[in-house]
C-alpha cells in the first residue's frame, strides 16, 4: 500500500457561493456574480478553514477570469502559518528565469510553503487575449522547454539553454534557497501534454473521470515516464458533495442543478467546444451538454456525478454522497495510484471545514485498516 495520501484544497479567487455564481466558468466571472466576492477577507477566511482543517496546501486558479495568482498568495501568506500555496502560472507568458526568481522569493519569505501548478492553456481565445497564437501542440513543446528551465534554476543551476521556444543564455538564481523544493505540478491529457509529463512534471494532475479512465491514464502515463527513466505522482482534481448521509448530499446536487440557467449552459458549452483542449472533451463527453437531463442521468461512475460540467470549465465532476461512500470512492482513487487530492466544494469556506473533518479522517482510517489487513 502507497503512503497516505496528501490532501489540498481551492482558492475560488473568482468569487464564491452556493448558486449560481459560484458554480460557474472561471473566465468571465466577476465577484459582482457572486454573492461572497473574492477578496483578502473571505479568501483569508478560506485559506485558514483549509489550514486548520489540515490541508497541505491551496490551488490558485490562472485565467482571465482569475486575480493574479502571485499577488494574491503571497498576500495570503501572510493571514497563514502552515499551508502551502499550490500557484498556478501560464507557461510561455513570462521567461521562465522570472517565473524561478517569483518561486524562490516566495519560498525564502514564507518558509518553503510554494509548489508550483504548470498550466499550458487550452483555450485559443483565452491564449490570443494574452497575446499568444500558438497552436495546441507547439504549446506543449514550449511548456516542455520552460519546465527544463525552471527545474534546473530552482535546483540551483547556471542554465544556458537554446530550444526552439525558449533561449537562455547565463541564467542563475542568486543564493537560491534549495532547502526548500519547489514540486512542478502539470495538467493535460492530450498525447503532448503526457510526453510533457513523462519528462518533466513532478506531479501530473488527472481531473475526475470514472476510476476505470484514470486507471488506464495512469498505466499509460507510467509507461512513458518510465520509457524517459523517471516516476511520476499523480494527483486527482475533483469537487466534492458530501453530507451525513447519501440522500442528503444527492439532494444537494439537485439543488445545485436546479440552479442553472439553461442558456448558461447552452453558452458554456458553446464556448467549451471552441477549446482545443483534450481534458475538457473528456469532461464534456461526460455530461454530453444536456441542460434537461437529471442528477441521475449525470451520475457517471458509483457516487461520480458530471453535472457541474454543464457550466465549469475544467474538472467537471464531484464525488458525491455520505461521508463514508465519498472516503471510500477516494480511496479507490487512491490503490489506482492517485497520492494528492485537490478537493473543492461549493460554498469552499464551510466544505473545507466539512470535508476536512468528515471525509478525510475517514478515508485515512480506512486506509489504514487496509494496511493493518494486509500486514
């Protein structure tokens, strides 16, 4: 049995609550859609529920839609002791010697607490607004050649590298702090991004699918990380219902999907179509965009439902039901090979308190249990 597995939470920096707004599309939302805007107090609210809850760290989303990401934790570092601060940035935007000289101050000021989240993109319009047309696979090659950067930077190496992207010529950090490693996490499903992975990620996050998908990309990613002798950890980005019993958190679902505008997700899904991304189609194959079908018609593997897919963009599902059957799906996840879970809830103040006080001592007592079952 693989050690315990980490637990992490989400920063909602686009504005929360419980419907609608804070079940939307990331881009283009505003805190003004929201009925608890997204500012230093209640994402500090956030942040220490998670901390004392005893989540490792928090996922900053990057995006149109999002405040930026460095600004925003490093400020919350400061309303924190503990947590980590799991940043999200967009390769290609900025050289990758700023982004190690960002990633090293922030772990040298706050202790260590930075893990970095590598997103490519996988909207062309979303690209094109920061000034960027490459297209989907020369992407991933540049994202390749920045993560080989900055891996080296932070580890304290003098870096001269000349790739078709990318060119750095003398680049070193000063004094870099590298008692402190700086984990690169790296999201994509596409046979780019998976080569991308197997090179360079050292946590390659899967959005909730099935367990029988995950298992298959997982044993897929294995073998290319292999073929370039490495191993990856793989992390799984999921939102959870969960409630004291079954019918309780179905019926929150319901509630949720009762919510939605059908011409938001007419529109939502117009917009998601127009991506190039794989990970999103696999989300959208889920669901299908059916704005009439119920909870139950969305409910796509035991306790896994699609429908916040309808108008989310990225992970699209959640793992609902009593806070035992959610430990016991997690934990399924986790014999599959998954070590992190990056968790989020709907609204994120009180579910990272419910979700870190009900579903995680559970999952880890059973886990356990199988432990003590196989010695």
């Amino acid at each position: 049995m693989s050690p315990a597995p980490l637990f992490h939470w989400f920063l909602p920096t686009g504005g929360d609550g419980r419907d609608p707004g804070g079940v939307t599309a990331v881009q283009g939302r505003t805190g003004a859609a929201t009925r608890r805007p997204a500012d230093i107090g209640y994402l500090s609210q956030v942040a220490r529920a998670a901390e004392q809850s005893g989540f490792t760290a928090l996922l900053t989303p990057v995006g149109l839609g999002c405040v930026d990401p460095w600004i925003l934790t490093a400020a919350l570092a400061q309303h924190t002791d503990r947590i980590g601060f799991l940043v999200a940035f967009r390769a290609g935007f900025a050289s990758p010697t700023l982004i190690a000289q960002q990633a090293d101050a922030f772990r040298r000021f706050a202790g260590g607490r930075v893990r970095l989240n590598v997103v490519t993109g996988g909207d062309p319009a979303e690209q094109r607004a920061y000034g960027d047309d490459l297209g989907h696979d020369a992407r991933y090659e540049r994202t390749d050649e920045i993560m080989a950067v900055l891996r080296d930077l932070l580890d304290g190496k003098r870096v001269d590298f000349a790739g078709r992207h990318v060119r750095i010529d003398g680049a070193q950090l000063v004094d870099p702090s590298v008692g402190f490693p700086v984990p690169l996490y790296f999201g994509g499903a596409s046979p780019a991004a998976e080569d991308v992975a197997a090179r360079r990620a050292d946590v390659q996050l899967l959005w909730g699918e099935p367990p029988s998908a995950i298992a298959d990309r997982i044993t897929r990613l294995r073998e290319r990380a292999g073929a370039a002798g490495r191993s990856l950890q793989y992390g799984l980005r999921v939102h959870v219902i969960s409630r004291d019993t079954s019918a309780e958190a179905w019926a929150e679902a319901e509630r949720i999907q009762s919510r939605f505008d059908p011409e938001a997700v007419r529109a939502s899904q117009a917009r998601f179509a127009a991506m190039d991304s794989t990970g999103q189609a696999r989300m959208a194959a889920l669901h299908g965009g059916a704005h009439d079908a119920s909870v139950r018609d969305l409910v796509v593997a035991p306790n896994l439902w699609a429908g916040i897919g309808l108008v989310r963009e990225g992970v699209g599902t959640a793992v609902v039901g009593s806070h035992d059957e959610v430990a016991a799906r997690l934990a399924e996840y986790h014999g599959l090979g998954i070590d992190e879970f990056v968790l989020s809830g709907y609204p994120h103040l009180e579910e990272a308190y419910r979700v870190g006080e009900e579903v995680v001592p559970r999952l880890h007592a059973l886990l356990a249990t199988t432990r003590d079952a196989a010695a």
